[in-house]
C-alpha cells in the first residue's frame, strides 16, 4: 500500500515537470541520428530529423527559455512557471 502511494505521488510529481536536461538529452540524441542518417546518404530521414529538431528547439525555447535569466529553465505545468 505504501509503495502505490508513492508510485501515485512520483507519477504525479513528474507529470508537471518538464525537465530542460532531459529535453537537451534527447534533443542532442536526434542530432547523433539526424548525423547517421546523413552519414548513410539517407537525406529523407536527416530532413524528417532536421524538421523535428527544427520542431523541438522552437518549442522548447517557447516553454524553458527564460529572457531575464539568460537561461534554459524547467517548466512546471500546474504552475505555468520556469524555475531552477
């Protein structure tokens, strides 16, 4: 029962963060892959990649780019705020 319980409350923590480091993790993961694709000559691929790259930066910097700061910030969802 105890163990549900903090599932529940991990679950709940995390769905209302959206962590910048991870997002720069998977961000930089779909550069390695968009380079293999190019590497393989497969440009269809390399341009779907560039295009959810494209994708991907420009939402990011929309939701964690914060202009006072002059940084990458988490965002929390219930809050609708960017914070360290």
């Amino acid at each position: 029962m105890l163990l549900n319980d903090c599932r529940k409350h991990h679950k709940r923590k995390n769905e209302v963060k959206i962590p910048v480091d991870l997002n720069a993790l998977m961000y930089w993961g779909a550069t390695i892959l968009r380079g293999f694709y190019q590497a393989m000559n497969d440009s269809v691929k390399a341009y779907k990649c560039e295009n959810i790259l494209n994708q991907w930066r420009d939402a990011a910097t929309a939701v964690m780019w914060h202009d006072e700061v002059g940084s990458w910030l988490d965002f929390y969802m219930i809050n609708n705020i960017k914070k360290d």
